[in-house]
C-alpha cells in the first residue's frame, strides 16, 4: 500500500492537553516565558490544538494522547497574580510554575456542564535543583469533597536520583477539580517548589463517562478512499 494510502487509512486520534507554560502575556502581548513573568489566567483554557490563537499571540501545548479539551476552563491561585513562571534549575523542569506568595498554591479546572475533567498527572521540582519535602498534597471535586489526599510529600530536585517527582492518577475526575500543593511548611523557601506538565483530559458526564475523541473515518469513506487508490494503483501499472 502507498504512504498516501497508509495515511488516509490510519486512526485519527486527537492529542492531549498538557500545559507546558511557554507563554506569558505582557502588555496585552504574549511572549516566550521568562523568569518572575506571571502565568495568563486563560492559558489551558478551551485547548483545541497544540498551537492555539489567543488575545495578543499563540499559546502552545503539549500532546499526550487523551484528548484536547475545549469544554474545560483553568485557573492559577490562591490569586491572580500568584502564580509566576521561571526557566530553569527547578531539577530538570524547564517553565515551571512557582507561587510568589505565601500560601498554598492552587491550580482549579471547571469543565462545562455535560462533562467532567480527568486529571492524569503533574510535576514538581525542587529549586536550585534541591530535595524538600512539603506539607502536602490534596486534589478536591467543586463539593470539597477530599478526592486524593498525601502529607509529607519528598519533592526531587537534586543532582541524585531523580530530578523531579512525577504524580500519575488513573480515575480522578469532577465537574471541578481543585489541586492544592501546600510547601508553607517550607517558611521562607515556599517558593523553591515547581509545578509543571500538568495533563488533563474532557469526558462526557454520565453513567459511563467516555473520554473525547476525534471520530475516525467512517466505513463509507474508507472504502470510496480504497476504491480511489486501487484506481490509481491500476493507472500506474499500465
């Protein structure tokens, strides 16, 4: 079969929506992230590709493979300005969110109602590639219902081992999910802790809720394509 062939009949699959904070907007303008820059409040907000057009410039996002999400809001706390980016030394994290403020630090996602948003993971670091341990960690539904609750949480940043800690979850979902990581414990050091790549994904709300995807090519489709390449293929042989 041709590569033109290949690719016509391969299942389409939509990406995932990992927030990579590229961007901040300055001005009304948004330029590549840098240091003490603050994190746009509509940054992973209504993701529909991994370049997407917004007031002032381009937001860019990662792809993991769950599907994008443009049913599902974000927002970056416990203000508006509280969040801040830095470039680098968070172990091996580059772009990494830290918190300018003492308090801990809260990232809120709200789907539309008729879906959930499906939290898959994030990662935290350590600042200037340094070990700490927090206060913890609590992901809670829009009820304040406790969903996932770790105190005492180790934070990998140093040169041994790991240079980050990476969080998975496999069945944590809600209308609104709300992650607090709390690092006061840390006192004046709070803000020495990264968060990065956080993943996420949009579900339909019911029974059995199912993940959103791009709908692969029907049958029709598929056999008028092969229809066409056979025809071609002849041409091409006689």
């Amino acid at each position: 079969m041709s590569a033109f062939a290949a690719l016509l009949f391969s299942p389409i699959v939509a990406g995932a929506t990992q927030l990579t904070f590229e961007q901040i907007r300055s001005g009304g303008v948004v330029y590549s992230a840098f240091n003490d820059g603050v994190v746009p409040q509509d940054y992973g907000d209504r993701v529909t590709g991994l370049t997407q057009n917004v007031p002032g410039g381009v937001f860019t996002y990662g792809n993991l493979g769950e599907g994008f999400t443009p049913n599902i809001e974000i927002s970056y706390g416990p203000y508006p300005e509280s969040a801040s980016v830095w470039w680098d030394t968070f172990g091996d994290l580059s772009h990494v969110l830290w918190n300018n403020v003492r308090a801990s630090f809260q990232i809120t996602l709200v789907a539309d109602p008729g879906y959930l948003a499906q939290l898959h993971g994030f990662d935290l670091a350590g600042w200037p590639n340094s070990d700490y341990s927090i206060g913890g960690i609590e992901i809670l539904d829009g009820n304040g219902s406790l969903l996932f609750s770790q105190a005492n949480v180790h934070v990998e940043g140093d040169l041994n081992g790991p240079r980050h800690s990476h969080f998975e979850f496999a069945e944590l979902r809600a209308e609104t999910l709300l992650i607090h990581i709390d690092a006061t414990n840390l006192y004046s050091y709070y803000l020495n802790i990264g968060f990065d790549n956080l993943r996420f994904s949009q579900l339909r709300a019911g029974p059995n809720p199912a993940p959103e995807r791009t709908p692969e090519p029907n049958a029709a489709i598929l056999f008028s394509v092969a229809l066409l390449v056979a025809k071609f293929g002849r041409r091409r042989r006689s």
